[in-house]
C-alpha cells in the first residue's frame, strides 16, 4: 500500500488555496504534476550548478557535465539498458520517434518495403511513418483493433512478411489504457529482420520496463508524463543500430571536426544531441526516477491499478455512462462517454468544481474512428490520486447529469 497522504504532501499543485476545494487532477495521460524534490531540483541546480555542458573545463561546467551525465546512468538503470550510450536525450517521445522516422528508416527504406504499425497508435508514432513511407515508397500496414478494442492477434504472424523493415508500436494505450504483449510481437518482428521501434509513453510512468528484456530496437518515453520537467524526452537504441546512423540535427556538440567543406561526428549518444541540450531538465529527470524508485514501480503499477478498478466500477454505476474500455481495468485509464451529453461540456462542468478531465480525441483518431465517435472524456490516474478523489468526480457527474435531464 501507498502512503497517499504523505506522497501528496510532496506536491504542491495538489494543495487547497485556503484548505478549500482542493484540485482534483486527473489528466495525467497527458502530464503529470512534479512533486518538490523535483522543482527543488531544478531550482538548485540554476541557482548552484548552471551552466552549459560538455564545453567548459572550468569547475562549474564539469559540475553541469557530471549531473546531466548521471541523469543518464540513472534513466539507463530505471529501463535496464546495458550501456549508457543507448540513451539519447531528446524533448520528449514525439521527438524521440522523429529521430528514428529520419535518421534510420528514412536513409534506409526502399520503395515496397514494409512499415508496420497498429490502428491503436497515437499519432506521434504514426504520423512520421506516414511521411517516411511518402518519402520512401515504403507501404503503410497496421495490425487492426478487433471488436473488444485490442490488437487483433489471433494470427499475428500474418502482418510480418520479408518486406517488413520497420515494427513501430504503441506499449500503452494513452486513450484505452491497454498494455501490448510487446515482448511477443517483437519476437515476430525479428524472425523477418525488422526494426522495432516502441512507444512507451504511456507504459514508463506506470509499469517496470526492462528494455533487454522486450528485445527492442528503439524505445522512447517522454519525462514529463512520470513526474519530470517537460521539455526532456529519451530514445532507447542499441549502440550498434546509433552507430551505423547518420545524425538527426546538425550543428554544435554533435561533431568531431569541422573544417570549411566537412565534418565528422562526435560519438554516440552525442552524435544525436545537437546543440545545447535541455540540461536542467534532464537532471529533474533523474530525480523523478529517484522519486519513483524510492515508492517502487510496483508499488505505482499496484496503486494506478486499484484506482482504474474502482473508477471503473463506480463511473459504471452512473446512468448513461458508456465506459469503452472496461476490458482494461488495471490500464490507469477510463475513456468513456455519457449519453446526451458532449464530453466538452461535461469537462467544463467538472471544472466548476475544480475536477481536470480530458476531452477530444486524445491523438489517436483512428481508435475514434473504429468507435464511430469523434472524442471520449478521459480520466487517467497516477500516484497521488485517491479513491476519494474518484468520488468527488461521480458525485459531480451525477449533479451535472441531472442537470442535463
Ligand atoms: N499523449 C495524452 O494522451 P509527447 O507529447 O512527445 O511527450 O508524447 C506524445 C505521446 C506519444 N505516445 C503516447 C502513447 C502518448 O500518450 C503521447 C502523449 C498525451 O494526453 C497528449 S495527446
């Protein structure tokens, strides 16, 4: 069991201004709260240890260097990388999966070569594949939802064939909260030689992820979707696939040597790191990992899962709520509807009483579209929400619900 009182007192977005009403967040698909350790973080180290990395040898710079250095042993620890070189800073996943989309699939794709990906996307890992198969003459493909919204895998051997070069997929659905057997899928992936590319936006905030252990390729995370500064993202990628890659961006830090007509990389990671990089952030970062670490992922898994469990039942039990997901009852997400009433208007009327929901279609409008529905209200939770918290929000949808009677 989590100690919720004693982690909320960690964050103080959550306090009530004058002990009253108190925010209810449950947004946190989209961006969780930082709790103390982390804005003090990033609060020391621009008052202490500012400055820019990896140019200066004077003291403070090695101090910076050092600290955004650690950030990344540490980030490689959390998702059991074995080298630390595999992990690339970058702002966030979108990014993460653009660096992948143009700097390895778009230098090596072949007109009828394969791109596979799945109808349960968020875009960020569609879109670019959209544009990379322009570009290539490569051929889009995706594995379909079937009728209980999971990816249909009865066969799943069939989507893979000699063609397929790249396996791009969602670990967590940010709109069902569905956890992929990524781990099998990749193993199919590899009997036919394909890249495999993973989302993980969704699943690092929530679940132990151990990279090795799914075998994958590529996988990206965005730091501030698990308590982190926004604006820091990572990629996952096996050393030897970044190093037989050309760069992303070019510029600053990312060379060896220049000269007026050429110039040759710096080594991986930095290879994929032009410019000066957002180095405060990635060490609040760092702390957040810490932050995580101290309450176990377990611990978190445990928790989100209890309250997708009991939001479920509750929200249920209200007259006219259509929850599409129910399948998911552990995913830390509830995507549903209520009948007569449009999800944007039911957001505002939470907002009244101070409950943060979101609306719209989530980045993912072809899960919409199978659903025949152009948006759902959403509730995603993470580790200072409470069942109590749940309550206030049936409590308030039941008001507004007569409201609109
Ligand atoms: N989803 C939400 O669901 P960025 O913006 O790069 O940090 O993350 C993009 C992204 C990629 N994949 C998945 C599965 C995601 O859920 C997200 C972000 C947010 O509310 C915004 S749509």
């Amino acid at each position: 069991m989590l100690d919720i009182d004693s982690i909320r007192k960690d964050f103080p977005f959550l306090e009530a201004e004058n002990g009253e009403n108190p925010l209810v967040y449950f947004d946190n698909a989209s961006t969780t709260q930082k709790p103390i350790q982390v804005l003090n973080k990033l609060d020391q180290f621009y008052r202490k240890s500012n400055a820019n990395v990896h140019r200066g040898v004077y003291r403070l710079s090695q101090q910076a260097t050092d600290a955004y250095e650690n950030a990344r042993k540490k980030i490689a620890g959390f998702i059991n990388a074995k080298d630390d070189r595999s992990i690339i800073f970058t702002r966030g996943t979108t990014e993460s999966i653009n660096l992948v989309a143009y700097a390895w699939a778009q230098q090596q794709l072949k007109p009828g070569d394969e791109i596979l990906v799945t109808e349960m996307e968020h875009h960020s890992n569609l879109v670019p594949w959209q544009i990379t198969a322009e570009r290539t003459g490569a051929i889009l493909k995706y594995i379909p939802l079937n009728d209980d919204l999971e990816l249909d895998l009865e066969k799943p051997e069939k989507y893979f064939t000699p063609k397929t070069k790249v396996f791009a997929l969602i670990h967590k659905s940010n709109a069902l909260g569905k956890l992929n057997p990524v781990q099998q899928l990749i193993r199919h992936a590899k009997t036919v030689g394909a890249i495999t590319v993973v989302d993980g936006a969704q699943s690092v905030p929530h679940t132990t992820v151990d990279v090795q252990q799914l075998g994958c390729d590529f996988f990206a995370f965005s730091g501030h979707k698990m308590l982190g500064p926004t604006g820091v993202g990572v990629l996952f990628g096996k050393p030897e696939l970044l190093e037989s890659m050309e760069p992303f961006q070019s510029g600053g830090e990312m060379i060896e040597k220049v000269t007026m007509t050429h110039s040759t990389w710096n080594d991986i990671p930095w290879k994929f790191e032009a410019g000066t990089p957002n180095i405060a952030q990635a060490v609040g970062l760092g702390k957040a990992i810490d932050f995580l670490q101290n309450i176990s992922m377990k611990k978190v898994e445990e928790h989100i899962g209890e309250l997708t469990e009991y939001g479920m039942k509750n929200l249920s039990e209200i007259n006219g709520v259509r929850i599409y997901n129910k399948k998911n009852i552990h995913g830390g997400i509830i995507s549903f509807n209520v009948d007569g009433v449009h999800p944007h208007d039911l957001a505002q009327f939470l907002d009244q009483d101070n409950i943060a929901i979101r609306t719209g279609h989530h980045c993912t409008q072809p899960i919409m579209k199978k659903l025949g529905i152009s948006g759902t209200a959403r509730i995603s939770f993470y580790i200072y929400n409470t069942k109590e918290e749940i309550d206030k929000l049936c409590g308030c949808m039941k008001s507004t619900l007569n409201y609109f009677a």
